[in-house]
C-alpha cells in the first residue's frame, strides 16, 4: 500500500518544470506538469495518470511512501531529536538586569515596556541565584546564562553584571552577552577575569555608518556607530568570539550591499578569526501589518544577489534555503519555531518573573515563574506551546499544514491571537512562495 507524503509544498503546476518541496526529507525537486497537479491533488487516483519511471522517481524522493518504509513523521522527528543532542534539554537563562537603555532605537519592541526603572538589586539578585540553581537540581544538564536587556552594559550596572559573572564561574556556568555595544568598555575587566566562561558577545549594527546612526540612536539623537566598531574591535583584541547582527527592515534593505563594502570588507573586521555576521529581519509579533517590516523571502532575496545567502537567518526559511545551498551537506526541519518553545529557557525580569518569550514579558499570562517576592510556579498549559508539531493536540492546524516542517509552528505569541492567527499562516505561506518564485526566475535566466 502506498501513500502520499503530507509536507509537499508544490509551489506551481503549469510550467514545463515545478518546484515540488519535500518538508520530511528536505529534498526539492523540479516536477512536471502532470506530477505537480498529482502531489497538489493529495488524490491517490490520479496516480493512474503517471508513467511507471515517474512513480519510481516520487518513491526514491520520498514524495510516495510504501508501507514498512522508514520515511515516517516519528522517524524524522526521532532523528531531529536525536541530531540536537543535548541542546534539546539544556538550561538557557536570559537575565535582564534591568528593560532600560541608552539607546532609543525606532523599532525597539521594549519601548513600551512601562517599567524600564526597575533593577535587579542585591536582595532580587540572591533570589535568582537560589531559583537558578534549583532550576539547574531539577535538571542537571549544561547551562548558559545570557545577559540581554534593555542595555545589560550599562555602566550604572557593573555591580550587578559582576555577581552574575562570579556566581557564573563558581557554578560552571557559560556566559553570553547581547548588548548594544556601547558602553561595554567599562566591563572589559570582568570579560577578562571571566574570559574561560564568556563564550561569545553580541552586538547590533544596522548597516553603514549612515544608515546605522539614523536607526541606532542615543536619546540625544546622535549616532552610535563609531563607538560600536570602535568598542567591537577592543573585544576581538581580547579574543572574545564576537557576532554581529544585522538587523533588516525597508529601510536599510537596500543598503546590504553597502554595508557589506563599507563596515565589513573595508574594515579590519573580517581579520579576526573570532569576528562572524548575519543579517535577521526586524520582527514585530504585536503588529503583523507593521509597514516597515520585510520577511524572510525579501532579505533570502537580496542576500542571494550578493552571494551571501548564508549570512541570513531564516526560523521560516531556513530549511528550504539549506536545501538548495548544502546539497550535501546536513539540513534539519523545523520541529519549533523558537526557544520559547522549551521549558528549560527562562527569560528573567527585573522585576522578578519568569517568561519564555522575550516578547511576553509584559503578558502576565506567560508568567511561567516568579522568584522574588517569593519563589512560586504557575501553569501555562494550552497557550500553544508544543512539543512535537506534527502531533500536537494544541495544534490541530500546524499538525496537517504542508509547510510545518519549514515553519515550525511559528511565533507562540502570534498563534495564541486568534485574530493575528490565520493571517500570520497566510504571511508564512506567501513568504515561502515568494522565495520559490524567485528561484524559478533565476533558474528561467540560467
Ligand atoms: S503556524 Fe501556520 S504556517 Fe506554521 S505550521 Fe502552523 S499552520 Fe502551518
Ligand atoms: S514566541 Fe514569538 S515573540 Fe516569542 S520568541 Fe518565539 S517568535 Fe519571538
């Protein structure tokens, strides 16, 4: 008995070639006419209609299934499981020592953050150490703790980021830090005394100088470029492993190729071995329709104009986008979306709660912990939160979608809005689209 593979994405049927995707295997594939409208249908009856070499084809590429064959949703899912390794279970702790900043950056999504006063002071502080290793007693596996913020650099708060580093290292516990980049020089000492736990530090630029000191801006309105190169190069010196991230909306997604020229090629940037980049598109989960915002397909797009299509981060596409680019090579499908999605990733206010979404943390109802006043544990069960997305009864909808092993189940936070819901799939749709339509264009020109 055979049957048909369920995550087929078939992107068109009336051309001579049709880019057929297959989410379980990974494989794409160029299908003719008669095929794509026989995978599109899902009706095994048209079977009929396909030469015998054509059945063939679909059985090796996994499109068909036989019976007893080891292509199976629970084979596949096994094996990404398995393929993370520990990863799946370990502890991630994303301290915020406090939601204030220097910067006054236009797309923030933390600008309406109502509290931005509160901090993590000594008595808080003892609180979190006491929940963080309960958390790590409960599951004793490896743990990073990542500072985030708000700005976690910010020169008033040193001796915050210093007990975090000394409770760190008396723990084993590996450090990384996400910051703007511009006041980190006053923690050089600490990257120092601390450089076995720092595992990596990253910082923002937006593009070249003139297009980054129009988006990342002090409150006076000035600039932070310079200081950020300036301020990245000190830690390279220092051998930190450093990343830098692009972050790309409209407005700077035409100076890509600028940026390339200017900061990282022109700079001496590219001559540390511990310096890497990648270019992320600007996401706002409260407002899907935000004008300014572009998706993965526009910056896969412009990316592969450049040849740098690995210097993208795609959640949507980066399972289609290795496909193409590692033919070889290793390529995993999306069980989830995000780390939102794991019980072992706190996101840790000042104020003294837990979330697992750094969006949320304004949402009482993603609370998933509080530490301070008191320690205190509460239920976040049927807020779409998943483990396998294939199979998930809170997910009905992902469980037969075709791109799901693309998607992941998507953003947490926009799939529990039954308003934002359905049109944020239709956007997840229409961006895969859009990249598959790009490359049958570029494949017409070859
Ligand atoms: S969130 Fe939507 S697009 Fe993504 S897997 Fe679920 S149904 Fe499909
Ligand atoms: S749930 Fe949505 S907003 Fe939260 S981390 Fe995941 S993608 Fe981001």
């Amino acid at each position: 008995m055979m049957k048909l593979c369920q995550r087929i994405y078939v992107h068109s049927v009336d051309f001579e070639d049709n880019f057929i995707f297959n989410g379980l295997t990974g494989s794409i594939d160029l299908a003719n006419s008669k095929i794509a409208k026989f995978l599109k249908s899902k009706d095994m009856s048209m079977i009929d209609n396909l030469e015998k070499e054509e059945i063939d084809e679909l059985i090796k590429s996994g499109y068909l299934i036989e019976e007893g064959s080891n292509i199976s949703e629970k084979f596949v899912y096994d094996t990404y499981i398995k393929s993370l390794g520990d990863r799946y279970e370990n502890n991630y702790f994303v301290i915020c020592p406090t939601l204030d900043c220097n910067l006054c950056c236009p797309y923030c999504f933390e600008h309406s953050f109502a509290d931005k006063k509160a901090i993590l002071d000594d008595d808080k502080l003892d609180r979190l150490f006491d929940f963080i290793l309960e958390r790590i007693k409960e599951n004793p596996k490896q743990s990073t703790i990542e500072l985030f913020g708000g700005e976690p650099l910010l020169k008033e708060n040193y001796d915050i980021v210093q007990k975090i580093f000394e409770f760190a290292n008396i723990n084993h516990i590996d450090m990384i830090i996400t910051t703007n980049g511009t006041q980190l020089t006053e923690f050089l000492d600490l990257f120092d005394e601390y450089k076995d736990i720092l595992k990596k530090i990253q910082v923002t630029l937006d593009g070249d100088k003139s297009t980054h000191d129009k988006r990342r801006i002090f409150k006076d309105g000035s600039g932070s470029f310079d200081i950020i190169l300036e301020n990245a190069e000190k830690i390279l010196d220092m051998g930190i492993d450093t990343d830098m991230r692009v972050n790309i909306d409209k407005s700077n997604i035409g100076n890509i190729e600028e940026m390339v020229n200017d900061v990282i090629d022109d700079s001496d940037l590219l001559m540390y071995d511990n310096f890497s980049y990648y270019f992320s598109t600007v996401t706002d989960h409260h407002n899907l329709d935000n004008e300014n915002m572009v998706d993965e397909a526009d910056l896969a797009i412009a990316l592969d104009k450049l040849n740098l299509v690995e210097k993208g981060s795609f959640p949507l596409l980066g399972y289609l986008v290795d496909s193409i680019t590692k033919v070889n090579g290793s390529r995993l499908p999306s069980f989830s979306n995000c780390e939102a999605n794991s019980i072992y990733n706190y996101i840790i206010t000042p104020d003294g709660n837990v979330f697992n979404c750094p969006e949320a943390i304004q949402n009482d109802n993603y609370k998933t912990w509080s530490f301070y006043p008191e320690t205190r544990k509460y239920s976040f069960e049927n807020k779409g939160f998943y483990q396998n997305i294939l199979t998930d009864e809170s997910r009905k909808d992902c469980n037969k979608c075709n791109i799901a092993l693309l998607c992941g189940g998507g953003c947490v936070l926009v799939k529990n809005n039954k308003a934002q819901s359905g049109h944020f799939c239709k956007m997840q749709k229409k961006a895969v689209d859009k990249y598959l339509n790009y490359l049958r264009g570029k494949l017409a020109l070859c």
